[in-house]
C-alpha cells in the first residue's frame, strides 16, 4: 500500500530545518539543507503542516508538493489549501 507524502523545497539554504524545528515535530526520511521528505501513516496529519507551511509562507519559502498517489503530486498553494483538506478529510474520514 501506498504510504502518502509529502515533500518540501526551499532555494533558501535552511528554512525547511527552521520551520520544521520551530512548528513541526515528525520524523524525517529524506532531508538535505534544501529539500525534505515525510511520510504520513495518517494523511489527516496532512492538514496542520499544509497550514502552518501556508500560513508562514512570507517567513519561511517553502514550496509544498502533496504525494497521495503512486507518480502523482499536487503543489500546495494559498489558492487550492481549502480544497486540499476537503479532499484529504473525505479520502481518509479516520
């Protein structure tokens, strides 16, 4: 089975370390300086670091792309984080 995903990038050298030591606590598989990778047994997990990403985006420049699907990913933006949840709350309703 698929476990969902998500994966973040940054061009600025250390925001992805910051942000995730100053709002997120999550163990981390694959992380560099500039890009980083968690996975979610629970994807309603999702919801609370798609928002902190969103809500902090001025401070911390972090592009979030969401990993649902075997090949398929969905950037996370402003404009589409309200549907995202929707989906994810409708999706995994445990």
């Amino acid at each position: 089975m698929f476990i969902p995903n998500l994966n973040l990038f940054s061009i600025n050298l250390n925001d992805i370390n910051n942000f995730l030591s100053k709002f997120y606590s999550k163990n981390i598989t694959s992380f560099s300086n500039q890009n980083c990778k968690l996975n979610f047994e629970n994807p309603t997990e999702l919801v609370s670091i798609l928002s902190a990403i969103i809500d902090n985006n001025e401070t911390f420049k972090i592009t979030a792309w969401l990993n649902l699907d075997n090949e398929t990913f969905i950037k996370v933006t402003e404009n589409n984080l309200d549907e995202i949840i929707k989906y994810l709350y409708e999706r995994y309703p445990y």
